[in-house]
C-alpha cells in the first residue's frame, strides 16, 4: 500500500567540485520521511496554510522532530538526540571494517574496482604498487574535501533502509533515482550501471592463492541469514522495482555465485575483525562518459553479503558511490577518503546507523567538522604519517546531552582516584568492597588462564620472578653471612607469590627482593652483629610486625592515601635505588682496593730485587699464642720462609720485603689490565 511504503530521500545532483549552498538552500530543505510509516494526517496538510501554527506544532510533536519555530539546534545537540532515540533489531550499531575502491581503467583491459585503502580503526593504504599494506595510521584529512562531502550528501542520493540482495539491485535503485537529463540518457546509464557491477580486485589476491580448505565458507551462513531476515523484513523497506538485467542474475545469467572463495580472503586480518562486524564499501572513480557525478549513499536493512565486493566476507551494511567526470580523479579519491575515515568516527558510526533521513547524516557531518581540528599548510606536512594512538580518548561526551566543553573540562581538575581509592568510613570497609568486587570473576580468571595463548605470559613471568629472587638471594647470603641467601628467597617467594596470587587478584605482579629491602637487611645483620642480638629472631619479628601494621592500614582504609603518591615520588624511589648500587659499586672497589693492595711506588729496575717473604711475628699477641698452644704449634720447627701467602696467615705469620703491603704480597695487575 501506498501509506506502507518507504519515501526515498532524493536530492539534486550537480557538480562535486563546484557546488555553492546557500543559506536559504540549507534553511528550505524538506525533512523526509525515509524507512518509516507516513502519518495518516500527512494528506490534510497539502494546501500550506500560514495561520495553522498550533496544528503544525502538534505534527511536530507527534513525529517528535528535533527542532521547533524560531529556535534552531545546534549540530551538537541534534546529534545527541538522534543517538537518543530507541533502538530497533535493524538500526542497532556494530563495528565497521570500511574499504575504498577505485574504478582502475587500463589501456587493453577491462574495467575493474580495485581497493586502495581500508579502515578498521585506523588508515591503511595499498603500497609498492600494489604489493602490501601500510602500517595503520591516523587519517588526515583536507577541510575542502569534507565540505565536499557534506554537499554530495546534500545533493545526492540518499536510500535507507532499502532491501537488497545483490550488487545488481542496488545499482538499479541507485540509477532509477538519477534524474533524467539530457547528459544523462539511457546509454550513459547502462554504462554506469556496467560499471558498478564491474569486478573488484583485492590486494591480497595476489599472494594469496592457497589457503587452508577446510575453513567454511562464510558466506552459505550469511546468506542463510539474510533469507531469514527477509523472511521477516518490515513493510516499511524500500522494494526494488525488478527489471530484466535483475532478473538475468537472478537466473544465474551473468552473475557470480553467492559463496565467497575464501582462498582469496585474508583470514589473517579477518581474526581482527570483531565479531558481528559489517562493512561499509566506498567507490569513487572518473569516467570519460559522464558530464555530471553520480554521489549515493546507501544503507542496506538488513545487512547483505555481497559476493567479491569486500575483501573479507562479511555483510554489507553501507555504500557510497561517487563516480564523475574525467580530470579530477584525485578530489573524488580524497572525497571518498573522507567519507571512509568519517564511518569510523564513534559519533558518526552512530548516527549513520539511526538517520532517518538526510538532515540526519548532515547533522552529523557537521557534529564531525566541529571536533576537528585544522592545521596550517605552512606548518605541517600533510605527507607525516601520525602513529595511532596507544590509548584512544573517549567520545562519551559527545554522545552525552549537557557534557561540559573543553574548556570546562580542562579547568576541572581530574581525580586520579577511582572507587578502590575511596574511604569508605567502615572498619575492613574497602576490604569488603573488593571481595565483593573480585567474587564475580575469580573462576573465570582460572579458567581464561587455561589457553595456550597465555603460554607466553607464563614464561615471562616465572623468568621474571626468578632473576629477581636469585639474583638478590645471592647477595643476601654474602651480606647476612648465609643467614638468608638464594634458598631462602626462593621459599618465601613462592609461598608468598602464590598467596598474593590466589587472594590479591593481581597475577601479573612481581615479587621478589628488590635494591632496598638488600640494603635493609644489610644494615640490620650489621646492627645485630654489633649488639651481639639473634638477626634471625630480631627478623621475624619485624616481620611480624609489618604483618600487624598492614591489618591495621587496610582496616582503616590507609590504602587511600596510595592516591597522593605522585611521580616524583616514584622517581625518589627510582633514583634511591640507583643510588644504593652506585654507592654498593664503589664500595666494593673500594674494598678490592684493600685486599688486594697495588705497589704504586714500585721501580722497574728494582724487580730483580723485590721479594716477599713470610717470617715468625715479632710481638704476638694473646690471641696467636692461644691458637698456637691451642692447636700444638711447635714454633722453632717451622720453615717461615718456605710457607705459602695462605699457611703464612693461617699461622699467624707477617709478611716481609720490598714487595708486600699490609696483608700479603701486591697484585698489580688486578685493577690495570695490563
């Protein structure tokens, strides 16, 4: 029925590059009804009648528009109210893969689409004529182009929500719209219609030939579901009048089959697609026969895999068209560009899945050209790559009605603390709150450790939880005598390793002894040894205590106070550690200095002559004469001389000749590699 069926959007098309809107053109743009149910009051209304205020009011409130008599929108706002309308099954948004192609006409050869870049998040361009991608990066574009765009949306076409299940199809929809000119006959559009139904050309087919046959065909499921979809398509979509080239492929005449060769398919970048993705095509390109561009904008209900349109097999949900005159192959390139990196903007992604009509998707574009930012030619090279981002802002706030400016925004200052950081006034409060926290997903990160994806990690950390502990256990056991050394640190580094693990909810930590818990233990078995005190009872119960101490800080929620901790404050850490080993290195030169002493004096004609040479002490001391009674050393019956610099001090011995120091004979070549 007539009240039943969609109205197309329609608009007038006139040039790309030379297109001047004006105010009044703007201001006197009808708003459409597209894709949804026509009021049944809407025949009252064909006679205008200017003193009919309070009843156009009331339509408007009916059809809840977003704009009213004398008050104007911002883009903005009208924005914010599109994306708060309800969602329906067709119009609820998913992540897009967008891909742009361009009509490549050889001399010899026929015809054909070929893609020259693709977006995910970010940009990635075919390079090397063809042989790789590009690294992704961030779009920049030109601000001319986007105006262009902006008046190809205006001017052109706008179909949504039609139902399609084929590229024939849409190419009919989209000509049957064209207005009939004298540039514009039946040949030119056979032509163009040839044209979009020309093969498409991907830039992984060339090295891809073999994949694994095994893979099911993505597209039997897609297809599957599209015939359910359609099975179930509202009244209100937009039906394609048949016509006998539609019904030729149809038949099968002409027309591929529907199953997608996944061998031609880059199943490498379709892992990083998301689930559920569709996509939206771009084609842009000259043709020698046009006089006047072609622009369309098409937004399929429901999504429709079309075969060899896109380089990996999902379905289509978007397609622009813009196909011109010859000579300005680079702005259609830029325009079609544009309009790709605008569909992965959150805002728009948004919007273009919930338009209604074309002042929608201009509202839209416009809501885009606010947030960007242009740059003087001058001052920036066009040609510089910008690396993507490690974490990408938020745009919440411009889907939020009321969210606060940037400059509102930048004054506030912003709190580093988040729920876990706050007081919550209760004894064991914050404690409570990350149990209950944590309890949710404590067997599912059990569970997702189970994969050999986290093979990796697994190795990673255990080599970084050793290093540490060894390492340090090692120079624990020279500092404390053996008291605490690598054995040790091992056990209570697995004991408490997995503790902290189990309740902490914080696997990925590394613990173990780091520089100042060495140098704690180091000054601590020191002041014991002086006193004369047990270092390891006096240890344990230092630990004891800091196992009270802690009890008392989280009852108290003292964690809060974690939120005052500031960079620098890491960086004195940072820097203290540096400190302690520097000062640790130039301790031990130091004392390498004095247990093996070099000859700074030494003369090269006297090495005939230098010798050292142990004899009897002189003057022993009480101490000598208890351990030679002691361990019955029979003084006159020993050869000094002819004892070794080890027997020379474990008798006691003194060292004399030109060719000793304080402790025994020099070594010179110990600090001078010489």
């Amino acid at each position: 029925r007539h009240d039943e069926e969609a109205v197309i959007d329609q608009g007038r098309t006139s040039n790309v590059v030379n297109i001047h809107y004006e105010k009044e053109e703007l201001e006197g743009h009808r708003t459409l009804y597209v894709g949804v149910r026509m009021p049944l009051v809407r025949q009252s209304h064909r006679h205008h009648r200017p003193h009919s205020q309070k009843h156009r009011k009331r339509e408007r409130e009916k059809d809840s528009a977003p704009t009213e008599q004398g008050y104007h929108y911002t883009p903005s706002q009208r924005v914010q109210f599109i994306l708060g309308t309800e969602e329906d099954e067709q119009h609820v948004p998913h992540d897009l893969f967008t891909e742009l192609d361009e009509i490549c006409v050889k001399e010899g050869e026929d015809a054909e689409w070929k893609e020259t870049a693709r977006w995910l998040k970010f940009e990635e361009d075919v390079e090397d004529g063809g042989e790789r991608w590009s690294k992704p990066y961030v779009a920049t574009l030109s601000l001319h182009s986007l105006f262009e765009l902006r008046s190809c949306i205006i001017n052109g076409t706008v179909l949504l929500d039609i139902c399609a299940n084929s590229i024939e199809e849409i190419a009919d929809m989209i000509l049957g719209q064209q207005e009939q000119a004298a540039e514009f006959d039946e040949r030119v559009r056979v032509k163009v219609r040839e044209v979009l139904l020309k093969k498409h050309h991907h830039q992984n087919e060339k090295r891809r030939n073999n994949l694994l046959p095994i893979v099911r065909s993505f597209a039997d499921v897609s297809k599957k579901q599209s015939d359910l979809h359609l099975l179930d398509k509202p009244a209100q979509t937009l039906t394609p009048h048949p016509s006998p080239t539609t019904a030729e492929a149809k038949n099968g005449v002409n027309h591929e089959t529907s199953a997608m060769d996944l061998s031609k398919a880059e199943l490498h970048f379709m892992k990083k697609i998301p689930t559920g993705a569709e996509a939206s095509n771009v084609l842009v390109g000259e043709l020698d026969f046009l006089r006047q561009p072609i622009v369309a904008f098409v937004r399929l209900t429901p999504a429709v895999l079309l075969s060899g349109m896109t380089e990996v097999p999902i379905p289509t949900r978007f397609l622009f068209v813009l196909l011109g005159p010859e000579g300005k192959a680079h702005q259609y390139h830029e325009i079609g560009r544009s309009m790709a990196t605008i569909m992965t903007d959150e805002v728009f992604h948004d919007v273009a899945y919930k338009a209604k009509n074309r002042a929608d998707l201009v509202a839209g574009i416009d809501e885009f050209l606010d947030q960007v930012t242009v740059l003087p030619p001058g001052e920036w090279d066009p040609s510089i790559r910008i690396e993507p981002p490690k974490n990408v802002p938020s745009q919440e706030k411009r889907k939020m009605p009321g969210a606060l400016d940037d400059s509102a925004s930048h004054s506030k200052p912003e709190k580093h603390s988040g729920p876990e950081l706050e007081r919550t006034g209760r004894l064991f409060g914050g404690l409570i709150l990350d149990v209950k926290r944590k309890a949710p997903w404590f067997w599912s990160d059990f569970r997702d450790g189970l994969s050999l994806q986290c093979l990796a990690s697994f190795l990673f950390l255990y080599c970084a939880c050793m290093s540490p502990v060894i390492t340090f256990g090692g120079l624990l056991g020279e500092a404390t005598h053996g008291h605490i050394s690598a054995m040790e640190s091992l056990l209570g580094a697995s004991m408490t390793g997995v503790v902290y693990s189990l309740f902490a909810g914080q696997p990925l930590t590394i613990l173990g002894s780091t520089g100042p818990v060495l140098v704690f233990e180091k000054i601590l078995y020191k002041f014991c040894k002086e006193y004369t005190l047990s270092y390891l009872s006096l240890r344990a119960c230092i630990g004891l205590w800091t196992a009270f101490f802690c009890i008392v800080l989280v009852a108290t929620d003292a964690s809060c106070l974690v939120c005052y901790i500031t960079r620098f404050t890491e960086e004195a850490f940072a820097s203290l550690i540096c400190i302690i080993f520097i000062y640790e290195a130039l301790e031990k030169l130091s004392h390498l200095r004095e247990t093996y002493p070099v000859h700074m004096h030494s003369k090269l004609d006297l090495l005939t002559i230098y010798y050292c040479k142990c004899k009897a002490p002189t003057h022993p001391s009480n101490e000598t004469l208890h351990f030679w009674e002691s361990n019955k050393i029979n003084m006159p019956g020993i050869a000094w001389e002819n004892l070794t610099v080890t027997e020379c001090r474990y008798l006691h011995g003194e060292f004399q000749g030109p060719a000793c120091g304080r402790n025994g004979p020099y070594t010179p070549n110990v600090l001078f590699w010489c």
